[in-house]
C-alpha cells in the first residue's frame, strides 16, 4: 500500500518501487521474498535494507549470523558448544557455567567488597 496517489512501478526486470511522494509501505499477512541470493556483506544479498529495523518477536536465522559493531543482548546467550575462543569477552551481570569452565590463562575477578582476585595456571 502507498501513499494517495502513488503508483507502484516494476521496471521490467522484476524490480518494484513507489511513486515519488511516497515514504511508507505497508504489508498485512506473511509476505514472501523468493530470490535465494546469499548475502556476504550488509550492501548484498536478497533483502538490503538501508536504514535500522525493527522486529517485534522472535527472528530464526538459517545460516552465519555477521555482526560489525557493538552487539548488545538483554537476556540469554545460548550456543551448542558455548562461548569458545572469545578474546575480551566480559559481562556486567551473572555468568553461569552449567558444566565447566576452562581456563588457559589468568583467571581474574572482583569480589563482592571490591577487592581484585586472580589466579593463574
């Protein structure tokens, strides 16, 4: 859906844009994309959007998930194999460990009254 008076136009190529004068469109229902092109950078693949998007349930990712730039998550962290070869990892809140942990450096942390701790193997 455009805006009053616009037109969506197909190039003849397959290529389908909005009128000028339109800033908005809007799809009800599932909408499919069945182009299989694979993406390598943010500027290819099936779908580029230029700006931010924003999603409000859950996203299901079938392949490589590449993030450049700052990545925050508010909940749950889950992987198969968990966190592996992570240079800098660190976090602000709780870190459980459900099976091991291993450690092949210093293992270093602050206690609850401040003090700095560390161990090393």
């Amino acid at each position: 859906q455009g805006g009053n008076n616009t037109v969506l136009t197909n190039d003849g190529s397959g290529n389908l844009s909005w009128g000028s004068g339109s800033s908005n469109a809007s799809f009800s229902g599932i909408t499919t994309f069945s182009d299989t092109t694979d993406s390598t950078t943010k500027d290819n693949g099936s779908v580029v959007i230029e700006g931010g998007v924003g999603i409000e349930k859950s996203v299901n990712i079938g392949g490589n998930l590449d993030v450049t730039g700052i990545s925050t998550f508010g909940g749950l962290i889950v992987g198969n194999t968990g966190i592996n070869n992570v240079a800098g990892f660190s976090t602000i809140y709780n870190l459980n460990v459900l099976t091991n942990l291993h450690v092949g450096g210093t293992l270093e942390w602050w206690s609850w009254y401040r003090k700095r701790c560390q161990y090393s193997w």
